[in-house]
C-alpha cells in the first residue's frame, strides 16, 4: 500500500476526512455508557427525573451525531477507496498498452483481466477499511479502556488477560490464512482462463459438440476455487467463536468481580452496566481489527499481484532523443538473431536481406518457420536478439515508437474488429481520416463491395470482435483499417488466407496500382499471393532457404517447388 500511496493523491481529501469523521463517531460512542451510568447512578437513585431527561437528551443528542459523523465518514471512505483502486486500475491499463509482445506472453489475459478487476476491487475495499475500521477499532479499544480504567482502574485488568489472548489467537489464525489468501487469487485466475478461452472459442466448442468436456473442464477449476475458498474461510470462522468464548468470560469475570464491588458499595450499578459496555466495545474493537487484518491479507494478495504488472518494465525501451520521421520505406535485416525472452533457443538464425522503398516481398514457408517472428521485429513487437533492424536507414531503436508503428501497417494473423460502427473501427487507423479516405481504402481492399451494400453504411453495426462479419470480411476490413493509416509500410500477416483467389488477386492488382510508392511485405501460405511480388523470401526452421522471383525459385528451392506443385495438384484435382 504504500508504493502505491501516491495514486490516492487525487482523492487526499476524502482520505483525512474519512479516518477524524471515524474519530469523533468513536468519541460519540463513547461518551453513551458513561451517561447511562449517570442516568441509574445519579437520576435514577435520586430520582430526579430533570437530571434524566437531560442526560437522555444528551444521549440521544450523541447518537445522532455518531451516526451523522458515520454516515459521512462512511462517504468519504467509499470515495477515497474505490477513488483509489480506479486510479490504480487507469495506470495499469496504461501500463499493459505500452507491453511488448513478449511482456505479454508473460502475462495471459485471464491473469490481466483478473489483476485489473478483481485485484483492483480488493484493493479499493482494503483502503476504504483502512480508512475506517482500521482506525475505529484502535481509537475505540483505546478510548474504551480508558474510559473503563476510569472507572474502576483494578477491575480493568481483565484486559491484561484478555487483551494478549485474543492477540495471540488473531495472529495464529491469520499467519494460517495468509498463503491461502493468495492461492484464492490464483484460482480465480484459472476460472477467468477457462471463461474467456470457452466464450472465444463458443462456436468451435458447440461446432465440435464439445461442450460437456467444457463444462468438465469449468467444473474441475470452479469447483478448486471453492475448496480453496472454503479452506481459508474454515480457518477464519474459528476467530468468531473464540473472540465470543473471550467476550463473555471477560463479562462473567467482571460480573464476579463487579458484583461483589456493589455489594460492598465500592462501585456502583450503574458504573458496572457502563462497564460491562466498555468491555464489549474492546472485545468488539478487537474482532474489527482482526476481520480488517484479514481483509488486509487480501489486500497484500491482489497488492502484490498488481505491483507485478507496474514494476514489469517493457522489453522495448526508447532513447533519449529518438527519430521522429522515417526518411525513406527500406527495410534492413543485419545480421538478425532471435530469441523469445526466457527460450534458449533461436527462432530467428543469421537472416540478412534488404527491401528498397516501394517494393513488395513476398514470404513463404511452412508453418513454424518463424515468419510472423520475422515481420513483427520491424515495427519493434520484439527487438532483435543479435544484429539489427534498420528502416529508412537507420535501426528501428533508435525511432520514437509511435512515430514508427504510424508508419508501419501491420495486419496480424488474428484479425480483430471492435464493437462500434464501421468508421469507428476503420479511424483506429487515422482518427482524423474522412469518409472519402475510409472508402478509399476500403475499395483498396477489396470490403466496399460488401460494405456499399449496407443501408446504414460506415454506420453499420459491428459485433464484438466482428462476429457479423464473415472471415474473409473481417480480412478485408482490417487491410483497410491498415491501410487508412497511409503508411509508408505495410505488412500482411497470412492476412489474405479466408479471402477467395479472386479476391486475393484484385487486393494484390490494387495494391500494385495505388501503393506504388510503399513498401509490401505479404506472408501468405498461397503462392498465388505472392507470385507477382518482386522477391520473394522462403523461410525454412527460422532461416532464409532461398530469396528470388517465381520463375528462379521454382528450379533453385526445393522447398518452393514442393508448395508450388501441392498447391498446383490441389487446384487441378479441385
């Protein structure tokens, strides 16, 4: 809590008025034993009824005020708290943006979304009671001793007894709760997993009749979250019956004791009944502190959980003073070796190649042969292990990395449309692009035919993750979304692969007709693809077999000649 102090800043305020509301609340609790004290000692032994009434007002008087200073301090603790935790989950939201992709392999989704929900929440309920019943709980246990000590200071040292004992029954229960509380965490994380995996993959999971082993699945990890539950909370519930076992041989010794003290006239009724009181309002201060002691526990839990995402530095780093502007579009692989964070092994093994400005390469290989590796080191997804990357004559890390991905265009493997309206998803390009650019480039590749068609236009609806949409759609409109940015780069990833070959063979007479001057780096698993491409690189167990056009690959790489007759037998046997 305390690195993480400085996001309360914005709610300060709230968080000093929330703990001295608690305070005089407290001093309005306190106050009430000590007057019915005086109500049975004084008024009602005399039986002045004036001393009774005007005692009662005042009674009543402070309970008012207690509960107004309660109700405000409540206020103003909700406030800071969950003013906090949204503070918190801002910044790492912020934080995972600015993640690499290896930063993200890290981390899987389910972990994240738990970390930025659930984690967040905990947090923010931790600081609210810290904010109250971490403070009426020690200022009643105090103010109620003395007050009790006031009263009749040898029969207050039951609490040299109670006191320790029940400290030492909160410790033993809480050090056994501890690592359970962040178990719990984890679990929670594998339910979030098996909930976004099955939801993401619903119509594979309904289109294979797969859905009892889902639930199985669900069933398995859901049902270890409650035991886990269940586990810490079996610990906790013994703190309920041993703080009562306390309480009341603390009330039956001061009875005892009490009792013989107004016998003999030492002490007065009244004065006991306060008592009495006082010691219920410590023994109870004692079970808040370890109820907050436990939520604390949680806290630590999702704190320590959340701190792991703030303190994860980005594999990318920037230098002081970077290149704004691309000066041209080559592309320059120098020597390239690479390695994911963590492996051993290289996925990437000596590639060295040059593209000019304005040509298009072609990529091709078979699957796991480090292709989409390969591009993704050009907008710095990844950084090179060994050797460089240069783009317009200079290595990418030395580019402010906006000024880079703007002028690179990726279309990755996965293609992703965002609930909202066509142009909505087609601005996340340029969000100053007008309609006229958006059509543009929507014709470009080849989704006006399809979109011209709707009555609503770029209004058109789109679903979470363009489920309206068929593949090959959402293809094409992530090509334009790409191609929106006006780039000076831009890289298909296998981008093409639902689109049929017609369709694949206009987006390509297009792009070769309107993208003269940018340059082209088309992945695809179709030679069709890539055939009119002014090189083409064949990739081979992470390293470049061959590079050359159609016609010389097809008598020098075996490996291009293997794909080219397949495809070739494939389409004739069509």
């Amino acid at each position: 809590m305390k690195t993480l102090l400085p996001y309360m800043k914005k709610y300060r305020i709230f968080a000093i008025l929330s703990p001295i509301l608690m305070i005089l609340e407290v001093l309005a609790d306190i106050i009430i034993p000590y007057l019915m004290s005086k109500i049975v000692d004084v008024g009602i032994a005399n039986g002045d009824i004036d001393y009774i009434v005007k005692i009662g007002i005042i009674m009543i008087l402070s309970a008012l005020l207690g509960m107004a200073f309660g109700v405000m301090s409540a206020h103003a603790g909700a406030r800071a708290g969950y003013g906090f935790a949204a503070e918190i989950r801002k910044d790492v939201f912020r934080k995972v943006q600015d993640f690499s992709f290896a930063n993200l392999d890290k981390f899987s989704v389910s972990s994240l979304i738990t970390r930025l929900t659930n984690d967040c929440n905990t947090i923010g309920q931790v600081t609210m009671m810290s904010l109250r019943m971490a403070i009426r709980a020690p200022f009643l246990a105090l103010f109620a001793l003395i007050m009790a000590f006031n009263i009749n200071s040898s029969l207050a040292k039951v609490f040299m007894v109670a006191i320790p004992l029940t400290a030492f029954f909160i410790t033993i229960i809480l050090r056994k709760a501890r690592p359970l509380f962040k178990r719990l965490q984890t679990r929670v994380d594998r339910v979030n997993a098996a909930i976004q995996e099955n939801l993401t993959g619903i119509r594979v999971v309904k289109s294979f009749n797969r859905q009892e082993f889902e639930e199985e699945k669900f069933r398995k990890r859901n049902d270890s979250l409650r035991d886990t539950a269940l586990e810490a909370i079996s610990i906790v519930i013994f703190l309920m019956p041993i703080m009562n076992l306390i309480i009341y041989g603390t009330i039956i010794a001061v009875l005892w004791f009490g009792g013989q003290q107004v016998r003999i006239g030492s002490m007065g009724g009244g004065e006991l009944i306060s008592f009495i009181t006082y010691i219920t309002q410590v023994m109870m201060a004692l079970m808040l502190m370890s109820f907050f002691f436990m939520q604390l526990l949680r806290g630590i839990a999702s704190g320590s959980r959340i701190l792991e995402v703030l303190n994860t530095e980005s594999e990318i780093k920037e230098i002081d003073k970077p290149v704004k502007e691309l000066k041209d579009a080559s592309i320059v692989f120098d020597k390239v070796n690479f390695k994911y964070p963590g492996s051993k092994e290289f996925v990437l093994k000596d590639i060295n190649f040059k593209i000019e400005s304005g040509e298009t390469l072609g990529i091709i290989g078979s699957t796991g042969a480090s292709k989409s590796t390969l591009v993704q080191l050009i907008p710095r997804l990844y950084d090179v292990t060994e050797g460089r990357v240069m783009v317009g004559g200079r290595d990418v890390r030395e580019y402010d990395i906006k000024a880079l991905r703007d002028q690179v265009a990726f279309v990755l493997q996965k293609n992703t449309l965002f609930s909202g309206t066509l142009r909505e998803n087609m601005k996340w390009g340029n969000e100053n692009a007008s309609d006229e650019e958006i059509i543009r480039a929507l014709k470009q590749a080849q989704a006006w035919e399809f979109v011209s068609k709707y009555k609503d236009g770029l209004d058109h609806w789109v679903e979470q993750g363009g489920a309206n949409f068929s593949g090959g759609q959402k293809q094409r409109l992530c090509i334009a979304r790409a191609l929106v940015k006006s780039p000076k780069i831009i890289i298909l990833d296998d981008s093409t692969s639902a689109v049929d070959m017609t369709t694949d063979a206009r987006i390509q007479k297009s792009f070769k007709e309107e993208l003269q001057g940018v340059t082209k780096i088309i992945i695809a698993q179709r030679i069709s693809s890539i055939k009119m491409a002014d090189r083409i690189i064949v990739m081979h167990e992470g390293r470049i077999e061959s590079i050359g056009v159609h016609k010389e690959l097809l008598s020098k790489s075996p490996i291009y000649r293997e794909i080219y007759e397949s495809q070739e037998k494939g389409v004739i046997g069509g």
